[in-house]
C-alpha cells in the first residue's frame, strides 16, 4: 500500500496557512478518490482507497508540523508501508509562490517537518512534492509568514497549487516519479539545485 502523507498543524486557525497546503493537497485528493480521511490511527487522521488503481493511504498528522515523524514513522510500521511507498506534501519556503517540484529524495532543505519525518523513518529516500510558498519579497519572519493565512489576492494561485499538488500525487502514483518530475518540475526553472 501507498502512503500519501501531507504536513500541517491541526487546528482551524491553522487551516488556510502556507504551513498546511499538504493538508489542503489530501483533502483535494480525498475529494478526487472519493476517500473518507476521518479515522484516527497513530496520531494522524487517515483514510485508505484507490488512486489511479494502487490501494493508497492519506494521511494528516495531527501532531503538528515539527513533529510529524512522531506520526508518520509509527503509522507506517503499524500497516508495514515502506519508506519507498511514502510520498510526502509538503510547502516549501525555498521555492517560489505556486511553483512545484518533484523529488525522488533527499534531505530537509531546513524544513522542521521533514527533518522529523527523516529523523523517525532514519531514511531520505522517499518521494516528495514540494510546494512552493515563497511570496517573491523579503521576510521579516518566515514562521510568521508560514502560519498566517495566504492572502486574498493570492487565493486562486493557491489553489491552482493545491490541483497541481493533488495532479502531480496522481502523476507519481500512475507513472512513476521520473515521469511526474519531467511533467511538472518545469514551472520551478532557475532555482538552486540544492533548494
């Protein structure tokens, strides 16, 4: 079975921030699948269907963004998922605003929830779609940035992220990551290889 993991932070205060687009990006695939993401298991809410043929999991730690691996690691063990059968989603500070990257693997970039995820799976090798959430000018605090609600000006680039988010899931689990990366790694031309 596949694990489609998005990162965030519980709570509604929390639920139209940059931090919880790979929430946003499982409640579009959940919708897409006709998938129930309600039962609590290891301190993530899941729910388990098809997507695009494969019997799939999504999941949405309940942990909070830092602390994700808590969840996720012990989820995983419990229904014996790989960490080559985890795709995680999650936004990305490093890339600019609605753009999306692919990536087989590799390490945090920096980024709190992944380094958990790392820390408790003690692998990099699993699949990511990362979401680009940086607004193009200089902030003054990106942990602010990252948990106050997008704003209005930007609501339909957001969601255009969030279906091109939940396409490229679709795009990986169909295909197979290489051809999900050529498809849509090209709307995040010029950046720095190690971002």
């Amino acid at each position: 079975m596949l694990l489609v993991a998005g990162l965030g932070n519980p709570g509604e205060e929390y639920a139209a921030t940059p931090h919880n687009l790979g929430f946003m990006v499982v409640d579009r695939l959940a919708e897409m699948w006709n998938i129930r993401v309600t039962r609590r298991d290891s301190k993530a809410l899941v729910g388990v269907g098809q997507i695009a043929g494969r019997d799939a999991m999504l999941a949405k730690p309940q942990t909070f963004m830092n602390l994700s691996g808590t969840s996720l690691g012990p989820l995983m063990a419990k229904h014996e998922i790989t960490a080559a059968d985890l795709i995680l989603v999650y936004d990305e500070l490093a890339l600019p605003f609605a753009s999306l990257r692919v990536k087989p693997r590799g390490s945090s970039a920096g980024h709190n929830g992944v380094e958990s995820v790392i820390g408790s799976l003690g692998t990099q090798e699993f699949t990511r779609v990362r979401l680009g959430v940086h607004p193009g000018h200089p902030l003054a605090s990106g942990t602010e940035y990252l948990l106050s609600p997008v704003k209005r000006s930007r609501k339909k680039e957001l969601e255009q992220l969030v279906a091109d988010g939940a396409d490229a899931v679709v795009s990986i689990i169909a295909e197979g990551v290489e051809k999900a990366m050529t498809k849509f790694n090209r709307r995040a031309q010029g950046l720095n290889e190690e971002a």
